[in-house]
C-alpha cells in the first residue's frame, strides 16, 4: 500500500502596518495564526515584524547589500508561500511603516513578486477600505496576486466591540470572515504553484478565488 502524499504546508509571512503594541491590525494577525493551527493545518502564519527597518534610503545599499535588518527582513519575504497584509487606514491611505516595507522588500532584486496575497485592516469609520485599495495598487507593480474575496474591512471602533484592550480579536462574525479568507489565500497560493487545492482544504469547503 502506498503512502499518501505530504500535505502541503504553506509558509504565510504575515505583516501588520501598525507598530502599536495594543494595535487591532497586530491582533488579526494573532487571530490568523490561531484559526490556521486550529483549523487549517496547511497554513503556517510567521508575523513579520517591521519595527526595526530603516526609512528606505539606498545610500544604506553598500557593496550590493542592505542593512542588516533589512537583509533579515527580505529573507522571510522570500521564503514565503503567500502574504497577508493587516493595515489600519492612515489620512486614506496605506500606513507609512507597511509602505517602507513594501518598497525595502521591491529593492532589486524584487522579493514578492509571483506570490498570492490577501489583505485585511482595522481602522476607523471606512475600516480601512481606501488603504486596502491602495495597497493593490503597490501590488501590481510588485508582481502580487491578490485574491478579491472576500474583502474584510474592521470597524474597530463600532458596536459590537470586535478587539480586547489588548488588541485581540473577539468578534466570531469577524473570525469566521478571516477563516475564510484563509481558505481563500490557500487555494490561490496553491493553484499558483501548481498544486491540488481540494487535497489541503480538510474542511472540504472550496473558496475559489480570483487573481488580480
């Protein structure tokens, strides 16, 4: 009797734009990395932290080389299957710390080009919809495949509470949207690599999901 082929095991660097130790955005990211061990065991969430880089400056750029947390930092974006940005909204567009990511990590040679994404925020009143859109716009150039759906804009700030004092996600409608986002980002991570997408999904529920 054969052995049954090694499920596939997806690596999700994760990033939040928000350095804020309390930060919703930050707790997303907490709530994805537990949805995934508890129910989608495919996926392996890595929160990317930001904090350390440096505003982009290419006198840093010696020799051919980055600094050395930007080094760091563009070796867990290349080592990553897929990507999944948690961004609050900032005067309508996307936070400064996610932008200095975006452009460090775009440096030649470009590192997240040919990956899926997804993107998810907590913000104010428009919970954070213009700085997702913004962030595709960053995408294309940068060769980024984000699924369309489903879209989850966090309003963090409006009844029913949805995050702790501490930053933690609490509101299930908002968990299972996220799950499903996740089943989303896997299948396209997956068909973009050539592989089954049925065969990972252990739930036997199917998010077929649209390149942009």
């Amino acid at each position: 009797m054969e052995d049954a082929p090694a499920e596939t095991v997806l690596r999700l660097a994760a990033i939040s734009g928000s350095l804020r130790r309390a930060s919703a955005n930050t707790g997303l990211i907490r709530a994805a990395a537990e949805i995934c061990k508890v129910s989608i065991p495919g996926m392996q969430v890595d929160h990317v932290d930001i904090s350390d880089l440096p505003l982009l400056n290419t006198d840093l750029e010696v020799d051919g080389g980055f600094p050395p947390a930007v080094e760091a930092f563009r070796a867990k974006v290349r080592a990553a299957d897929c990507f999944l940005f948690a961004s609050p909204e900032y005067n309508y567009s996307i936070s400064g710390p996610l932008k200095n990511a975006l452009d460090w990590g775009s440096r030649p040679p470009n590192c997240w080009g040919d990956r899926a994404a997804a993107i998810l925020s907590a913000s104010g009143g428009s919970g954070g919809s213009r700085s997702q859109y913004h962030i595709r716009q960053v995408g294309v150039f940068l060769d980024i495949h984000f699924i369309n759906k489903p879209e989850i804009f966090t309003k963090a700030h409006v009844a029913p509470k949805k995050f702790d004092d501490d930053g933690n996600l609490i509101d299930p409608e908002t968990k299972e949207m996220l799950r499903k986002m996740l089943l989303s980002l896997q299948a396209l991570a997956l068909r973009l690599q050539g592989k089954p997408v049925n065969s990972a999904q252990g739930n036997g529920e199917s998010m077929l999901p649209f390149i942009s």
